[in-house]
C-alpha cells in the first residue's frame, strides 16, 4: 500500500482545532522555544566533561538541529498539521511509520511534563521548606491542564509571557558577560583567555560526552511546527519561525556557553554544584546570582510544561483523527481536543507518581525509554523530508515555500550525523541503556503500526 494522504485533521462531528494564536504567539514560542531547562540544567555536566570544547559540541550538535528544523519546516509549511513530523511520516512512509513516530513522541512529552513539575517544585520547596513537593506538582499540573482545555489562546499568552522572561533573562546575562569579558563590566576584572588555556581537558571523550548532552539539550524545538497549524497564518508563521532558528541557536546556546567557559574555569566545582550560569553570575558579582537564576529555571520548567501538555495533546488528537488510536481522544470542544489535554495531563501526573513510587525500576525504566525518543522522531523526519521533496516538485511546486539547503545532500549529512550520534550512545555506558531501551519501545511501537496497517489494508 502506497503511503496515504493525511488532511487538515477534524473530528468525527466535523468540529477542526482553532486558529486562536495570534502571530506575535507564534514568534515568541518559536523564540522561547530554543530556551529550554536543558540549557539551563543540563549543561554544567556537558561543561565538566568537555571544557570550552563544550562550545564546539553545541555548535556541531546545533547545526544538525538547524537542519532537522529546516526539513520539518518545509514540510509543515507545504502541509500544515497539528500532527507535524508524526503526518510527515505517515504522508510520506506510511501508516505505521505515523503511528511509531507520533506515539514515541507522545510518551516523550508526558514523561517530560511529569520531570518538568518535580524540577519545579523542588525549586519552590526550597523557596518554602516543609511543603510537600507532590501538592506543588499538582497544582502546576492542574493549572496547565485548565489553561490547555480552556482554549488555545491561553496556551499562547501563558507561552508568550514565559517566552519573553526566558529571552530577556538570558539576553541580560550574554550582555553583562560581554561586558565583562571587554573590562566594561564595572567592579570585574576581565579574565581574558586564562580559562582557555586548555580547550579539550577532557580528549576526545569528553567532547563526546558534552556531544551527547548538548543534543538532547535542543528537544522541544518541534513545538512551534504544532502550533502552527492553529495559527492565523499557518504557512507563512511556521516559515518566519523555521528561517529565523539558525540565529537563535546561535546566539542562545553556543554564545552562552562561549561566555560561561571564558568566564569561569570548567573544572570549577561551582559549575557542577551550582550551575554554570549561578557560578558565571557569581563570578561577576550579582547579589543574589543563585536565587535570580532559580527563578529563571523555574520559569523555563513551567514554560515546557504548559508546551508539552500542548504538544502532547495535538500530537495525541492528530494520531487519532487519522485512526491510529482511540476515538475518544479525538473529541474537540470549542476547538480544543479537551480529552487528549485530560489524558496528556493524566499520563504526566502518573509519571510524578511513579517517581515516588517505584524511582529504582518503573520509573527509571521509563526514563531510559524516551531517553533517545528525539533522534528517532528526527530520522522519521529526514526520511520523509527526502520522499515528499521529490513529491512536491513533481505535483505542487506552489507548496515549497520554505526548501531544504542544498538538498538531497545535506539531508543526508542531517541522517548521518544523527547515525553517528547513536554510535556515540552506544559507546558510553551512560547511554547504552537509553539507546536499547528506545529502541526496543521503537520496535514495539513498528510491530504495533504495521500490523494495525496490514489489517486496515485487508478490510
């Protein structure tokens, strides 16, 4: 059966998702968007391992990121759909490629939103020690699922607001490094290129290992290529949003990281107990760096919630328009898929729960599962972007608003650096795990589709 053609999705009493964000929405989720808790979170470990040739694995790892977005957006610009990557796949490979890639990717962002709300509440049960961290996650949980099932648009304000905390926060921060690192900054002395004595401390291990965790820093980039498709211009939005990554990228991640190591020394304990931008912050001399930058991440952690309740929930409601689940969850009210929000949200609560119930097996197994989830929805991702390119110049030219740079071959390179990647997983002990434990969910989720599309071919 050749690959099927997937529709602008609506529900079975032909009720379709609204177009409630508005365009300036749109630009500050897909601005905020790259401003992630991995940045925030996990970079300390990538900067002890690999030194300032940390700033050389952001930049290697971004640019597969920047070529990833640029297929995903000529696709979602020719085909806007709230099932992104996951109707990509099916349009492109087939059914069961919709179906691994969309469900993968859907147990990724519940399990995420249930990590994002205990790294919250931990923050804020310091701020109040002696609240229990389970009521904390609660609330955010139940104030992301309301904002959700209400209606797009709060979606939107609630991201256009953590956006713009995110984006001035860490503008602030290279602008006052800048400084510093010029002998502008008054009361610092400019460290020079004394912390740059020595580039890869750590050899070529410890840049891979800074590699391996600066890839998986970049995840929820996908978000504004959901979105779009609610917007008020979905074309046009998710083509100003996919030309503008390349800057952000880099200025946000491998500038700050640029300034972090030429600020303070990498093996400084600080950057490892502390965080790297507190002790860059300290190492100015910011009253108060710990409790500014906790604020920070907080916003960072609440801002990915509410994004992976979002995504979650339209990834789960695209699925199922195109008969790959349950029924119910493709129910829309007042153009919202309010019961893939509830289940989203319900699988994301039971996430928390299993951390405190079963941390050492239940929960640490599910983590190692989603743990390379994101290369594998990339590769769906290049693999459809090489079949329907081919498609859209024989039948559509007009689509093919936004095009892959120098295509075929940098898709490719995009294929072989992610092949590279999980060679890399292989190799280190911390990742193997990760790396079989997706693939095996993979595999099980193909067996799944596939026999799901052999039968729905014999009826």
């Amino acid at each position: 059966m050749p690959p099927t053609s997937v529709e602008t999705p609506t529900d079975t009493d032909g009720v379709s998702l609204s177009h409630g964000l508005k365009q300036r929405h749109l630009s500050m989720i897909a601005l905020g968007g790259v401003i992630g808790a991995g940045l925030f979170v996990g970079s300390g470990a990538g900067i002890a391992a690999a030194g300032p040739s940390i700033v050389l694995a952001y930049a290697l790892s971004g640019l597969l990121v920047m070529l990833v977005m640029r297929m995903l957006g000529e696709m979602s610009a020719a085909y806007p759909d709230s099932g992104s990557f996951s109707s990509h796949a099916e349009r492109a490979i087939g059914p069961w490629a919709g179906f691994t890639a969309g469900w993968a990717f859907w147990v990724l962002l519940c399990t995420a939103v249930g990590l994002e709300g205990i790294g919250a509440a931990k923050i804020v049960t310091g701020w109040l020690p002696g609240t229990p961290e389970w009521a904390w996650v609660a609330l955010f949980m139940v104030v992301f699922c309301g904002t959700n099932l209400a209606a797009v648009k709060n979606f939107g304000e609630f991201e256009f607001w953590f956006a713009a905390l995110k984006v001035g926060a860490i503008t602030l921060f290279l602008a006052l490094g800048v400084l510093a690192l010029a002998g502008l900054l008054p009361g610092t002395d400019s460290p020079g290129g004394s912390n740059l004595t020595e580039l890869m401390p750590g050899g070529g291990e410890g840049l891979v290992i800074g590699l391996l965790a600066s890839v998986f820093a970049y995840g929820g980039l996908e978000t504004v290529t959901i979105a779009a498709a609610e917007s008020q211009d979905p074309v046009g939005g998710v083509a100003r949003a996919v030309r503008t990554a390349m800057w952000r990228i880099a200025l946000f991640y491998v500038g700050s990281m640029a300034v972090i190591v030429a600020l303070v020394p990498w093996d400084s304990p600080a950057v490892g107990e502390d965080g790297p931008y507190v002790a860059a912050l300290d190492r100015l001399g910011i009253p108060g760096a710990g409790q500014l930058m906790n604020v920070v991440v907080l916003v960072a952690l609440l801002s990915a919630m509410n994004a992976n309740v979002y995504g979650a929930s339209r990834i789960g409601y695209s699925l199922v328009e195109r008969g790959q689940g349950p029924k119910a969850l493709g129910r829309v009210s007042g153009g919202v898929p309010r019961v893939a929000v509830l289940a989203s949200s319900v699988f994301g609560f039971l996430c928390v729960l299993l951390s405190y119930w079963r941390p050492d097996d239940v929960f640490a197994w599910l983590l190692n599962m989603i743990g390379a989830v994101i290369l594998v929805v990339w590769i769906f991702t290049a693999v459809a972007q090489l079949r329907l390119r081919r498609r859209l110049e024989r039948e559509t030219p007009e689509r093919l608003t936004v095009r892959m740079w120098a295509f075929p071959w940098l898709t490719w390179v995009a294929l072989a650096g992610m092949a590279a990647v999980f060679v890399l997983m292989a190799r280190e002990p911390d990742t193997r795990v990760q790396l079989y434990s997706t693939g095996a969910m993979t595999l099980a989720l193909a067996a799944v589709g596939y026999a799901r599309q052999r039968t729905r071919e014999r009826r």
